[in-house]
C-alpha cells in the first residue's frame, strides 16, 4: 500500500495589521555592540527586528551618524536617507570622513510599508580610535633596546638537538604617575608585546587575559581600547602594565621554532591615555621614556612552559601611590615591530568558569594530586603556606601513570624544555597565591610538589579561552547525542586561544585545516565566532608568500614556508597539504554565507586566487601530488607514511579543483567573466585528469574501500554524471564492508557527513554516528563532562584532547536539528529536520545576525509535530523527506512551493503536525482568526498528472 501523510499547520495570527508592533534590537557596528577604538573609516552597521505576527518584513530603512546624541539635527554625519530596502546586515558608513578618537552615535529608522508611520530604533554608539597608524603619539618602550628585524624565512627543518638559552624570562612591570584636574572622558589606547595587564590606581583594568591575541607579529600587531573614565582620580594617578612573553619572546624550544623568530624581542609597549575635559581640551598621557620599571615576582612566563612566581618580592599595591619605586629604572624608546597596528575586534581571552576538584589524593609525604573532573586549558589558583624560600612545583596535565601519579609528559612531544609547570617560592608569610598570568595549559589533574597536603589551603581551576558566547543549543531523545554535543562545544572552546581550531596543550598552533574545513561550520554553529574567523582569514591572508603559497600553521614565525633546496628551488614541507593551504577559500565562502557579506569575498579574491595558481603549478598534467592527504585515516602509516586508504594525489588534486571552483564562484559574484571562464575552464580540465587518472569506470571505484576517495568527488561533483550511482553504490559498499564504522581522515569526514546527510542516506550516517565503538565519534564521549580527540580511530596515533573530532558539531544542527544559516540566497535558512533517523525529537536553535530561528520536532507514534520559528524579515526553505510530496497550487498564498518536497516558510511561529497512515494526504491550515478551516491535498510518490 502507498505510504501517504497527514500535515496539520496552524497559523497564528495574533492581532489586526494596524495592531502589530515592531521592535529594532541589537544594533552592531562590525559586529559588535558599542565599540571603543576600533579603526575602520568607513564601519558596517547591523540590526534585527522583532514582530508580533508572522509575514513580517522591512519594507525601507534609514540610517543617521551624529556626534551629539542630544543635537541630532546640526551634528549629523550622515543620513543614508530612505533606502527601499529589506536588508538589516553590513550597511557600510558612507558619510563625512570620520576622526580618530571620536564617539559617535547612530541610530536607524525602519518602514515596513509605504504607508505605515516608520519606527526608529534607541541610540547606539561606536567610538573610532586610530584610524591612522600616525595618529599614534606614543612610543614603543622597553626595559631592554632591541632591533627588529623585517626577515623572513622558513622555521620547518627539524632540529631537537639545536642549543637554546633563555633569556628575558621575567614579566617586565611598568609604572606612569600623572596628575588630572576632573574630566568628562577617558580613554586608553593599549598594545603590550607579547601580553600585558594594565591597572589605574590599584585596579585592574578589564577582565582580560592574554591580551592582544596572537597573531604573525610582522605582519599584525593588535590594540585595544578601554572606557577608563571611572577609574581616573583628581591629582595624583599611577598606571601600570605588566607585559608577559607570549610568543612574541617565547622561550622554550619546541618543534616550531618559535624560539628563533625573526619578530622576537624583550616585551614592549604602545600606550595612549586620552583624558578629555568639560572645556572641549584634552590631554594625552603617552608611553614614552618618562616611564619607570621593574623586575617583579613573574621571575619566568612561557606559554609552553608555564610560570615562576617569587612570593618573596613584595609587589602587593605597586599602582597605588605609596608604592616605592626609588630604584625603578627608566624605560628606554625602542623600535616599533614590523608589523601594522589595528584594532582587535575579535573576543578577548577571558577566565570563563572556576572548577572546584572532584577529588584529591596523596602520592608520597608532600605530593598531592587534585583531579577536577574534565580537561580544562586555562590554569590554576592556589593558596599555599609554608617556610620562606621553599619551592613548590605544580605541574598540570590530562593523564595519569598506572601508579596514580600525573604523567607529566603526556602531549610534551612538541617542546623540548620545560612543559605546563608551575614554581611557586614561597615567602613565609601566612600564605602565597600562585595564579599565572602569561600562560595556560591543557590538563584535567594538577599535581603539587614540595607542599604537605595541609599546607594547601585553597585550589581551584580556572577555564581561559577566546570568550566565544554560545549561540546555538541541540538538545534530542538520545542522550548519548547530548552528551556528543557537550563534549564537541567543551572541546571547542578549549582549543580557541587568539586563533580557533588549535590543540590546546601538545601544540598550540593553527593549523590551517582543523580551524577551517573540519571545525569552523561547527564553531559558527555553537558561538558567536564571525569577527574570530574574520581576524583568521586575514591572518590567513597576511601569511602568503609572494609565489601564492599559504603554509600549514597561521600565524607562523616562518615554520611551514617554502624551504630552498641547494639549486634554490622552493620545496614544500612533509607535514603541508594543499587542503590546508586552501583553508583560506573555506574560511572566505563560509564567512560569506554566514554574513551575506561581499567585501569578504573581495578582500580575499586575489590571495585564494594566487593560491589556487600555486597549486596549480605544482601539479603535473594536472594532477597534485603532496603531501599530508586524508591524514590519520583508518590505515594512517600502513601503506608508508601517510593515509593508508587514499592516495594523496586524489585528495590533493581534488582540493585544485575546489579552489578553482571557488574562484570562479567569487569571480561571477564580484562581477569578473574573465576570470569566472578561466577558472572554470581550469576546474573541467581537472576534473577530466581526475577521473582519467582514477576512477574505474566499469566499477566505479576511485580507491577500492576508501570512504574518502568514494564520498570526495560525490561531494565535490567531480563524479561524470553517468557513473554517479556507481561511484555512490561502492561508498556505501565501503561503509557496509566497515561494519558501518567510518574510515575517514581530516579531508574526507566533512564530505562524507553532507553527501550522505543531502542525497537521501540520513539513515546510513545517522547509524554510524551512534556507533559506539571506535571508529567514531562517541567512543570520546564517557559523559556530559568529555572532550574530543585527533582521531577518529581510538587505536591510531593522536591525542585524546584536540579539535578535530569536534567535526561532527555542526552536523547535529544541520542535519538532525535541521538548521543552516544561508545569508547569500533568497531564503536565509535551509530546514531539513532529521525526520528520517531514528531519532524521536529534537530541539535546536540559532541565534543569527538576524534573529534566532528555532525548529523543535517531535514522534509519537505515526505522527510527529513540527514547529518553527523564523526571524522577522526573513524566509526559511524546510525540505522534507523525499516521501513529502506537495501539490503546488493548492498551498496558501503565504507559502511558497518551489517543487515536490520543499516550502519555503515566511517569518514568525509556524506548527506543523505530519502523521503516517495509509490511504489520501491532507495539508490542513487553520486561521484562528477567522475561525476558518481548509484543507490542501498532498500526495506520494509521484504527482498527479498535469501538476508536473
């Protein structure tokens, strides 16, 4: 019998037109609420809109810029005037030149017809702060005069024996005393090389840590700016800085070299206090030589690894005024770095949550373990008592040894010194505090040497990442899937410090393909991380060579640049791929998708393009032959280094053509035929080397039981259309012949996950996403309190605590919840609930850049309720299952059809209700309202005759 089913949509309409109300909220400039310093001249604005009935767009909007919030009229800087428009994201300041240094306020005034009066929106705010780099009046400074150095070269041959010492270990503390009369504003301009802390009177300025966030130091310096007007005193003030070493100086060999860094010398500071007063006038405090510093009890900061606190030195109150600072010396001027100053407009690091230990145990007389439950980066806050002099050692780290000690070197392979320890000399008082502030690390347990466990009065774990707010939940009636979801969202914000994507604790560095391809969908999914990947794809940018090659870490001091050989040719690293150099193409198109904004796209054409170029030259008759391929598949090393179930050749010859693709996709957006022919003329030449080099035509196979060679060229549609259901036939051969286990690598998971979840096989990637054991997912997950690891095999080389599992993330949004965001098409939101899995329901939400969309679907029994709920202004298209099939003309005029399976939603509350039962399928649409009742036919499998 024919399957056939019952659709129930209630449609609330709430109040009469003239009774609606509209509300603007969330006004942004760059994406950001009320931005002080930031340096675009000409800065987008963004808004959202909130109504009470469903079918609810904007009709026009206008924009005003003032410099005085009370005197709108004669102070205006712009007014775009009534723009007929629905657009509420990245409209570009197009009025009088801005000034740095100056607040301004902006509001905007909505139309949602020709008729309707317009509403405007309350009073927003962004304050410019260097819109020049010579509008900086202060000098770098420095404990220690050091000459910069523009070089740069390649870091990438390994050298573990090479001989280091360190020097400029200690935090540097900086000091400025200035007198103020009362003032109306002040504001603090601040760059400190490689982290600083600033204080005013005793106070610390902000919650930030590890500021500025990291980035190729000869290329980007960043600077933040800081409302401190509540903080300045009439008279006497002191500032203070403390400036850390980051990876600027860092100071521990590791595989990267960043000890050697061309960009490297002892910290130093850019610092702007701008104190404006009632009369108009305003008065600078600069970093200059008039600033005094010291050596404190930071005797030793490093990233890798760890700090040395000297409690002995009594720094407690040194920015209040009667701290002595008789033999503070003089700072000296010193070079600015290379790299251009600009305004840092992703998140700050933040300690985000505290952690109390689970449990605690004794190994041996004055060793003590504390176990908080999950893997953590950040550090730890103790208070320990003891004689002066003594030294404690804590060591932190996410593995214990068989004998219940911590084994401290667990993911050190990477740095070749000291690793994730903490040194505490205590001071004899009534007790110390350890608390890093130039560090963090990767651990689960920390262990405490040289301290009797009743000598440890206090400890807990303090969480530090890039402070990405949540926007995004899933929630479902497998509870093995929530707890999926916590791990992969825990894991994700572990592994996001200045760039996202990087292992927390072994290597601390972007690696280009785990920030990109593999997790970023899932990162934008969860958090609010778009300026995040804006600063990672000019990172991206800033790291090419001349020649178009992008190395495999960014930001890099040089390790993963082309090497020269004896007849100085340019020859690319064992550990680089083409994938991961065209991260950057990635990063370009999903930004784009997720914002709908072009200027990403310009700004990054001609490097994707000259990058594409590269990979091109690199390949012979077309095909590309290096290097790291589907890396850590199911059989990594087995065939030779390497993958083991794919060759190289395909995936790398597969990531030319994607790059072309998207360069000619960009090109015809952008408005650029030429380009746009060439490239795609480009992609059919590779595609046809492709599948003369490896497709077999007569079985379809690219690489006989490789789910990545199989699922790749189905996704990138590198398959000829005659073989399509061939090539597919064998992928799901590959899958079965696993016993429904993956086998995939970095390249293949996120083209396995959307070629099956999109071409009618949810129920196949549904039952390999519940398997439990290895290959998978799940086998990472042991509770709601578990992190995700570098492979996917448990068997496999890899760590336990690293980005790349976190993969499947976005795949629970999109796929089960059923939301994706597609800010470059008519409707903003494609809805594909997972109604075909064996799930019972499912809740998800998003919170876009235009309003939260919302889908919670539920089973019972035959029937299952569907509600939605779209953003005002916006339209969703929700595809069915295949075995939906709606009749186009009997819809109601307030919902679109585009073909069989699909509608296409307006804005607002939307039920559904679907039912499986056998015989006529009814779509029935109820007006409370109008206390109305009509019913629309539905039918399967195939349409009646005549509709087709």
């Amino acid at each position: 019998m024919r399957l056939c089913i019952i659709l129930l949509m209630l449609l609330y309409i709430g109040c009469s037109y003239n009774e609606q109300t509209i509300k603007i909220y969330d006004l942004t400039t760059e994406y950001l609420k009320n931005p002080i310093g930031i340096d675009k001249p000409q800065p987008k604005f963004s808004w959202k809109l909130k109504a009470s009935e469903n079918n609810t767009y904007q009709y026009a909007y206008q924009i005003l810029v003032s410099t005085n919030s009370l005197n709108w009229k004669n102070s205006l800087v712009w007014d775009s005037g009534k723009k007929t428009s629905s657009n509420t994201l990245n409209v570009k300041y197009q009025g009088k030149p801005l000034k740095s240094n100056e607040k301004y306020y902006w509001k905007v005034k909505v139309w949602r017809n020709k008729k309707e009066a317009a509403i405007f929106s309350k009073t927003s705010f962004f304050q410019t702060g260097m819109l020049s780099e010579d509008d900086w009046k202060g000098n770098w400074i420095s404990n220690k005069f050091c000459n910069v150095s523009n070089k740069r070269e390649p870091f990438s041959k390994y050298d573990d024996s090479r001989p280091f010492t360190s020097e400029d270990t200690s935090a540097v503390y900086l000091q400025k005393e200035f007198v103020t009369r009362q003032i109306k504003k002040a504001t603090a301009y601040i760059s400190g090389l490689g982290y600083y802390e600033m204080f005013l009177n005793g106070a610390r300025i902000e919650n930030h840590v590890l500021n500025p966030v990291f980035t190729d130091y000869q290329k980007k310096i960043k600077y933040n700016a800081f409302d401190v007007t509540h903080s300045i005193k009439i008279n006497k003030n002191i500032i203070g800085v403390i400036l850390g070493n980051g990876f600027y100086n860092h100071q521990e060999r590791d595989l990267f070299q960043m000890e050697k860094s061309n960009w490297k010398t002892p910290p130093k500071l850019l610092f702007e206090l701008h104190l404006e007063y009632n009369d108009g006038s305003i008065k600078k405090i600069v970093s200059d030589e008039s600033w005094k510093w010291s050596y404190g009890p930071i005797v030793y900061n490093s990233i890798r690894g760890g700090e040395t606190i000297d409690a002995r030195i009594d720094f407690s109150n040194w920015t209040m005024n009667d701290f002595n600072t008789k033999n503070w010396a003089h700072v000296k001027t010193v070079p600015s770095p290379i790299g251009k100053i600009t305004y840092q407009y992703m998140p700050p690091l933040r300690e985000t949550k505290r952690f109390s230990p689970i449990n605690s145990w004794q190994v041996g007389k004055d060793t003590t373990i504390f176990d908080f439950g999950e893997n953590i980066t950040g550090y730890a806050k103790i208070k320990i008592s003891g004689s002066k002099g003594k030294l404690v050692n804590i060591q932190f780290n996410e593995i214990l040894r068989k004998d219940s000690t911590l084994n401290i070197k667990n993911s050190s392979g990477h740095t070749w010194g000291r690793f994730q320890h903490g040194k505490l000399i205590l001071s004899g008082k009534k007790s110390d505090i350890f608390k890093p502030r130039f560090t963090y690390h990767g651990f689960r347990y920390v262990q405490i040497t040289g301290a009797p466990k009743d000598s440890i009065k206090n400890i807990e774990a303090l969480s530090v990442h890039t402070d990405l707010k949540s926007i995004g939940t899933f929630e479902s009636s497998n509870e093995r899937l929530n707890e999926l979801n916590s791990a992969v969202r825990r894991t994700l914000l572990n592994s996001v410090h200045s760039m996202p994507g990087e292992e927390p604790t072994r290597e601390k560095m972007g690696w280009t393909f785990d920030a990109g391809m593999v997790t970023m969908e899932s990162y934008l999914m969860n958090f609010n991380a778009i300026n995040t990947y804006k600063k990672y794809l000019q990172d991206l940018i800033d790291s090419q060579e001349e020649n178009g090659h992008i190395p495999p870490i960014v930001p890099t001091n040089g390790w993963g640049l082309l090497e020269k050989t004896e007849k100085g040719n340019d020859t690319i690293i064992r550990y680089d791929d083409p994938w991961w150099g065209g991260t950057i193409a990635f990063v370009a198109e999903e930004l784009f998708r997720f914002t709908g904004d072009t200027t990403i796209i310009e700004n990054s054409f001609e490097a994707i393009k000259k990058y594409s170029d590269f990979v091109r030259s690199t390949a012979k008759n077309d095909i590309v032959y290096w290097s790291l391929g589907d890396w850590l598949d199911l059989k990594h090393n087995q065939k030779g280094w390497g993958p083991g179930l794919t060759p190289v050749e395909q995936t790398s010859t597969a990531a030319s053509f994607y790059l072309c693709n998207i360069v000619a996709k960009h090109a015809e957006i952008l408005g650029k035929p030429e380009i746009y022919n060439s490239y795609k003329n480009h992609a059919n030449r590779i595609k046809n080397s492709f599948n003369k080099n490896f497709l077999d035509q007569k079985t379809g196979w690219y690489a006989k039981n490789s789910q990545t060679a199989q699922a790749l060229p189905l996704f990138l549609d590198l398959v000829p259309k005659n073989v399509e259901n061939q090539v597919e036939k064998r992928l799901l051969e590959a899958i079965e012949s696993n016993d429904y286990h993956t086998s995939v690598g970095f390249v293949g998971v996120i083209p396995l996950l959307k070629y099956l979840s999109e071409n009618g096989h949810r129920d196949i990637i549904y039952k390999m996403l519940i398997q439990e054991k290895s290959p998978g997912w799940l086998h990472f997950v042991h509770d709601d309190k578990s992190t995700m690891g570098e492979n996917l095999n448990s068997e496999g080389y890899g760590t336990s605590h690293h980005p790349f599992a976190s993969n499947i993330g976005f795949y629970l949004y999109y796929y089960l919840g059923g939301i994706s965001p597609h800010f470059t098409t008519k409707t903003d939101f494609n809805i594909t609930p997972g109604l075909d899995t064996e799930l019972q329901w499912a809740k998800t939400s998003y919170k876009s850049l235009k309003g939260t969309v919302s889908v919670h679907w539920e089973k019972s029994g035959n029937a299952t309720d569907l509600t939605i709920t779209i953003p005002t202004n916006c339209k969703a298209k929700v595809k069915l299952p295949k075995s939906f099939k709606i009749i186009k003309p009997l819809l109601p005029s307030s919902i679109e059809c585009e073909n069989w399976n699909e509608v296409i939603l307006t804005s607002g509350f939307h039920e559904i209700a679907l039912q499986k039962q056998k015989g006529v399928i009814k779509f029935q649409s109820t007006n409370k309202k109008m206390d109305t009742f009509v019913k629309y036919k539905l039918c399967t499998p195939t349409p009646p005759t005549g509709l087709q």
